[in-house]
C-alpha cells in the first residue's frame, strides 16, 4: 500500500486493478506523479481496471491532460466512487475520451466493483482494501496543513 500525503493507493495483479482513496484535498504534483506512473506500469497482458473513491479531492487541469492522454492509449475501466458534484462533472468530461468510466455513491461501492467484473470474492477484498485505505487517510499521521 503506498500512502502519500493527499492519497493512498494500491496496485493488485488478480485482477489488474490499481485502486485509489483520495481525502478532500487534492493531489499535490509529487503525489500525483508517484500515483501516475504506478498507473503507467500496470501490466497490459489484461484490461486495466480502475477504482477512484474521493470524498472531494480531485486531480489539477494539468494532472487531468495527463489521464486524458493515457486513457487515449489504454481504455480502461474506471469506477469513480464519490459523491462530490464537482467530481461527478468532471466525470462526465472523461467519459468523453473513454466510455467505459462511471461514477457511483459512496453507499454504492460493491456495486461499482461490480461494474469492474470483480467476482463476489473480490468484491469483498477490495472493499476491505477500500476500508483500510480509507483509514490510513484519517490517521492524524497523515494529515497535510
């Protein structure tokens, strides 16, 4: 589990997913980076899967130009937990580049894992790894000023 100062994520090979918790704020340009290339070397031998659950951070225009590109190259899944508006319409921009992106609420998590192909079995994993993630986020530890 990688856990950077405005995110934590972690990358799985069974499924290719790399999963994502970001707090409120947004990603710095050295969190983004880290989180970028890891996103950049997940394996092409399958589709890549993505979950984003955000309680509001969300990436600059600049970090955005970056996923644009990618997501020209690769089309992967994405599942964008959140339920910030402002997220959910820049959702809808993305959506534009790759169709296979949707957005779900908070309350349903299982079902945007579900959206990923996820088996019930994996479902429950990553929703325990969802949680865990999401505690590291709250830890007074990992706070940003």
């Amino acid at each position: 589990m990688h856990v950077l100062p405005t995110m934590v994520f972690e990358t799985l090979h069974d499924p290719n997913l790399i999963a994502l918790c970001q707090g409120k704020k947004d990603p710095t340009d050295a969190d983004w980076e880290i989180y970028f290339r890891a996103v950049e070397a997940m394996s092409t031998a399958s589709p890549l899967l993505v979950l984003v659950v955000s309680e509001g951070g969300h990436p600059s225009p600049a970090q955005r130009q970056k996923i644009f590109a990618f997501t020209r190259r690769r089309r992967p899944k994405v599942a964008i937990v959140t339920s910030a508006t402002g997220i959910r319409f820049v959702l809808s921009i993305f959506a534009l580049v790759n169709p296979n992106i949707r957005s779900f609420l908070p309350s349903q998590l299982a079902s945007g894992l579900e959206y990923l192909g996820l088996t019930p079995t994996q479902v429950i994993a990553v929703s325990e790894l969802v949680d865990r993630m999401r505690e590291k986020l709250r830890k007074p530890s990992h706070k940003v000023a």
